[in-house]
C-alpha cells in the first residue's frame, strides 16, 4: 500500500530526525527572469476549455537542502504556489515556465535579490525537484539563498514495500556556517521491520560492512506516514524518514533537526542500489545556488548552468568505475582532483554529493532526470554589446525558435524567429519594429556567442525610434582578473543625438589584468610604438556584474568605464558599451579584436550600421562586400587592404573604397571587424561579421 498525501491541514510540528551516522548524528528532532529576475509573468495560467484542474496541482512535502521539511502548495490553473516553512511562516508568489528551457519553472519571490533567479522547479509524477529561496540554517536575521529541494506526494504505507538496498547522501548544516557530507549504504528488510546502516569512514557496500560498524535499528510505523527506526543497542538513537514513490521506485527520504552528537540541520536522500549506470541527462540545482543540466554516463559528468551572479559555465569531470568494496550504485566523480564527489541516479532522479573534504563537504546537486529529447545547446541567455551603444540580454530558444531582448530599463522586445533559406546558418528575427521594406534583421552562432543586427532604439532619438543595428552577444565572459591580459585592436564608435564619431587604437591588458595601456593619439601606432604623450594608463578593478570589468585612468579618475572580455574561438574579445561616465549625452560601443601577426583569407557574414546585412570576403589585399539594404536594395562594395603603417598594429588594415572613403579592419578567428575614418563622411560606420 502506498500513501498519496495531500497534507490537508498538515502541521509543521517538529519531527524525528532521520537514521544517522557516517558524519551525522541520528538522534534528534527534524522538522529573476527567467534568470535575471523573479518578476516574471505566469504562463501557466491560461483560460482552460474545460474545468479541469491540472493534476500536478496539490501538496507536496518538501526536503530542502537546508535541512528542514516544508509543505509546498502549487496551483498550475492560476500559476501560483505558497512554500510553508518548518516553523509555519509562509512565501508565496507565482511561477512561470522559463521559455528557453520548457518544463522548467520559474519562482517569482521577494526573497530573491541575486542578478539571476535560480529558483525554479521541474515535475514529475507526484513530485516536484528544484531549487527555492529557502532561509540558510542558523541565521538571524534570517537571509535567503537558492538551495535544491526534492517534494513528493506519494508515500510507501505497507512496511513490507520498504525493503531494498538503498545507497544514501546527506548534507548538515551546522551553527556558524559548517556543512558536512555523507556517503553510505542501507539496507531495510524484514519486511521492513529491520534498517541497516553502514557508518564506517570507507564507503562498503553493506554486506561488506565491518561489524562494528554497521548500526541495526528496529523499525515501526510513525505519524504521517513516517516510519520510526530505533536503534536495538541503544535505545536513545531513534529517527524518522519517509520512503517516496518517483519515477517508478523508492526514495527515502528524510529531514530536520539534531542535537546529537552536535546542533545541526541535516538533509538525505537514498536511491536504490542497482549495477545499472545508464548515461541521463538531469535538469536541477545545486547548494551553490546554480541551475543547469548534468549529462553523466559511465566516464564523465558535464554540467552547464547558470549561477547566481548571471553567469554560465560548463564543468567537465571524469567518471570512476564500480570499486570492489563500494556499492554500484554509487560512482566517484574527479576523484584525483581537488575537488571530488560521488554520484548516484535511479529512477527519475541524479544526485551528487560532495566528498568529505573542505572544498566540496557539503554540496549536494539534485536533478530530475529529462527522459525527452535534449533541448538545443545554443539555448539560454547572452550579454549583448549593441553598437546603439546599449548592453542588453538576448533569450534565445531554438527549438520553438523563439526570443526576447531585454534592454537596460527592462523592456522586452519578444518574438519568433526563423531560418533565413536563403543562408544556411542565419536566423531572421521577426519584430514590430521593423517597418522598411526589407527585414535585415538577423543572426549568426557560434559556441557560446551570438552575431547579428536586431532593431534597437536609435541613442538620444526623441521620439524614441528604431534602426537595425549589430551586435554581439556572449555567455562566456571573463571573470578572472588575470585572464583579461593581452594586446587588442579597438574598433569603436561615440554616439550622441543626431551624431556619431569613431575610435581606432590599440590598447594592452598587462600586469596580471591590473593594468590597461591605451593609446591616445591621431596617429594609430602600436602599443610600443604609441608616444609617450599619448600614452594613456588606467587601473583595472572589479565592475558592477561578475563579469564586467571597471578601468579609470590614473591622470584623470573622471575618464573611466567598464568593460567586458569574451571568449569566442579560443581567443579574448573585448567589449564595451554604454552611457560615458563623464558625458552621460554620449554612449559607446567599443570591440578589440586580439592583436596577431597574420591576416588570413576569410569570409564572414553580419550586420552594418547601415542597416545592412551581407556577406564579405576577405584577403591580403582586398575586401568585397555583398549586402541587404532595409530599403530592399542589394549592392556591392569593393575595397583595397593595405598595412596601418611601419609602427601600425600588425592585424589592422586600411580599406580604401576610394577618395578619402577609409576604414579600419581587423579580425579574430572568429570575428571581422570595420570601422569607418574619423571624418564626416565614415564617422560612426561599422561592420561586424561573424567567419564562417
């Protein structure tokens, strides 16, 4: 028999903890954005055709990563929930499904203060995994933090379905801030009258557990459907967990406050042994406070997620083998790094726990197994330079080809977008703002980056208008200080109402990232070769985000800006946009493509302020242009590529279109960029082309 819960007028009253030992005590009693907010809208909440209620709607019981059980109530007809705490205090608020990655959802709460909610859950039958702003244990004041959580509604009621052997992670929280882990085996049997618990420092698989240190506790049925195990020698260790029914098998499953042998608030999770190892891919998060997917199979793990601070990151680790004396269930994870961990999965779910060590004891990562197609890896949010001179985010889902670029203020210009036919590999986006006769709109990906032209508010316009404009848009951007070190190519433009101006220099990043060099004169020199009249030097220091960076020029603190470097084909790109500090009526755009001795024969496809879209193709000594204008007009442009000069940057080029028709040229493996003379007739053009 099994108990499916709905928790009518559940108190909150403290419960007994769960079976302890290997680093835990047993005794006891336990009780934005999508990912830049917590504001979003619900979705879920659509006009039904028929009275019907959502069945995932009701009561489930949570166990939080920070050690306590609650009651998470959710409405999927109204997208709403409340998360009721161990000691009865209440959240509520709603969610949405974050539309890059469907079935996931988004919990909209003031306790989120963070640059990017993370808080957010995914369904299964009768149970819900994800993550939620749950109150961090032994705080006061309480404060708040994302933190992983599994709630199920369906619970084991016959003992006799309780047996099985079962392999079990555990996370403590402790008063000033120690957490600790535990990996173990457990064995119940019978029918379900007998709990077996290996607590040895070694991880044994229980029938190899050395005598003393296995604990056996007799087991009875408690309240609620919780079951009651006491220790047969010592009658004084006595704990309480409930044993959930997901995806098809058990889950133990327990939760609370200890006291013994220490004050601590523990969580565990037991999934049944098995030898089968079949690669899953989890959606879910993690103590860090992260959200993403794990891909694990039998010899890595790969997690790509986003973390509070916004940012996104992939973790690749190598995956051990089945040991002689360790359950097969259980799998160590970079067990010869630094930090290690082990894994287990069954069933609907994957977990990892961190190993008993000070970088890792106390992290634990619960993820719902996603049996459907893998959604597209392109998908999730960017960092968008625009050459408007604004930064902005760009949601991208590439399956149901959808978008939203958010601007500074938060406004969002959402959409669809669709294959260009005639130009594999660029998408077109469809947008109101686009009025001209042609849409040359559009983009280009590679991994982890995004090129394109999109319709941004013209800067300083009054009325506000739009003009299509390119861009790049990145997830992967610096956050060390030392690895934005190098020599970079600036290509820039000034825009103020009615006007636009450009920047051609070279700029260094030395002194492990402390330290920009930026050379200031008429003349376009090399950094080595810049005079020393004109050689600007400004400290580098944190920004505002995790990965901007701010520079202030040592002479004169007033000039002073932030900055971003991307990585993008195995190479820095720096980047810059925004409002001027000193000059809030003038916003820039600024792109440095590293400084190399070679010029390769490229093509490349991209964005003009123009408004253009086109393909150019590039050599030693020429530059050729074919392009979209929004009028519906194509043409063609032609250039000659000669050297800057004997003290020019190396990977710069003239392209002389004729007359005094100049710009500047440089490229990355990856990126062509253009920038018209500082005279009236180029002023403020610039091109950015993705290479194919």
């Amino acid at each position: 028999m099994r108990v499916t819960t709905l928790f009518a007028g559940w108190g909150m009253a403290a419960l007994l903890a769960a079976c302890g030992g290997g680093g835990g005590g047993a005794s006891g009693s336990g009780g934005g954005l999508s990912l830049s907010g917590g504001s979003a809208k619900p979705e879920v909440a659509a006009a039904k055709t028929l009275d019907v209620a959502d069945a995932r709607s009701g009561s489930y019981r949570v166990y939080a990563a920070n050690g306590t059980q609650q009651q998470l109530s959710v409405d999927f007809d109204t997208g709403s929930y409340t998360m009721t705490d161990n000691l009865g205090g209440t959240e509520s608020g709603t969610f949405s499904e974050d539309f890059t990655e469907p079935g996931t959802y988004v919990f909209a709460s003031g306790r989120i203060t963070t640059a990017a909610n993370t808080a957010r859950f995914r369904v299964t039958t009768d149970a819900i995994v994800g993550a939620f702003p749950f109150a961090t244990a032994y705080t006061s004041p309480a404060t708040y933090a994302a933190q992983p959580f599994v709630a199920a509604r369906d619970f084991v009621g016959t003992a006799a379905e309780l047996d099985g052997t079962y392999n079990r992670f555990s996370v403590t929280r402790s008063p000033g801030g120690a957490q600790d882990s535990s990996i173990l085996s457990l064995r119940l049997s019978g029918a379900g009258t007998v709990l077996e618990i290996c607590t040895d420092a070694v991880i044994y698989r229980i029938d190899l557990c050395p005598v003393a240190s296995k604990r056996t506790y007799a087991v009875a049925a408690g309240a609620d459907g919780s079951w009651i195990a006491t220790n047969v020698a010592n009658a004084g260790d006595v704990a309480s967990f409930r044993m959930a029914r997901i995806g098809g098998q058990n889950v133990y499953l327990a939760g609370g406050a200890s006291t013994s042998p220490t004050m601590q608030q523990f969580m565990r999770i037991g999934l049944p042994e098995s030898s089968n190892w079949p690669a899953t891919r989890g959606v879910g998060g993690a103590t860090t406070g992260s959200w993403g997917a794990n891909l694990i199979d039998a010899t890595s793990s790969v997690r790509t997620s986003t973390g509070t601070d916004g940012t996104y990151g992939t973790l690749t680790m190598p995956v051990g083998g089945i040991l002689a004396l360790q359950p097969e269930g259980i799998r160590s994870v970079n067990s010869g790094g630094t930090s290690k961990y082990f894994a287990m999965q069954g069933g609907a779910l994957s977990v990892l726990v961190g190993a008993r060590n000070p970088g890792t004891q106390g992290y634990i990562q619960l993820n719902l197994i996603d049996t459907g197609t893998a959604p597209d890896a392109r998908n999730g949010r960017y960092k968008v330079y625009a050459t408007n001179g604004s930064r902005q985010t760009l949601a991208l889902n590439m399956d149901s080809k959808r978008y939203e670029m958010t601007d500074e203020a938060g406004a969002i210009a959402a959409g669809t977008f669709a294959e260009d036919t005639s130009e594999a590999g660029s998408f077109i986006f469809d947008s109101a703002r686009i009025t001209s006769p042609a849409n040359t709109a559009r983009f280009r990906l590679a991994t982890d980056t995004v090129i394109g032209s999109f319709p941004f508010a013209v800067a300083y316009a009054t009325p506000v208008s739009y003009s299509v404009r390119p861009f790049v848009a990145s997830r992967a951007l610096v956050k060390t200080q030392a690895d934005l070190a190098g020599t970079y190519n600036r290509l820039g433009i000034n825009l103020a109402a009615g006007t636009a101006d450009s920047s051609i220099t070279q700029i260094q990043i030395a002194s492990g990232g402390a330290t920009l060099y930026a050379c200031n004169d008429a003349g376009i020199y090399r950094i080595d070769n810049c005079p020393a009249a004109s050689l600007r030097t400004y400290a580098v220091s944190a920004g505002p985000t995790v990965d901007t960076w701010h520079i202030a020029n040592v002479a004169n603190p007033a000039d002073s800006g932030n900055f971003a470097v991307a990585r993008m084909g195995g190479e820095n790109i720096y980047l810059s946009a925004g409002a001027v500090a000193a000059a809030p009526t003038t916003s820039i755009f600024r792109i440095g493509l590293p400084e190399r001795a070679i010029w390769p024969t490229t093509s490349a496809r991209g964005g003009a302020s123009n408004g253009s879209w086109g393909g150019s193709a590039v050599d030693a000594s020429s530059y050729a242009r074919t392009q979209l204008l929004p009028d519906g007009s194509t043409g063609t442009l032609a250039a000659s590529l000669g050297a800057v000069g004997l003290g020019g940057p190396l990977n710069m080029r003239v392209a002389s279109f004729g007359g005094s028709t100049l710009h500047f040229a440089s490229q990355s493996s990856k990126l062509f960029a253009m920038v018209g003379a500082r005279n009236p007739a180029t002023a403020g053009a610039i091109e950015i082309s993705l290479i194919d």
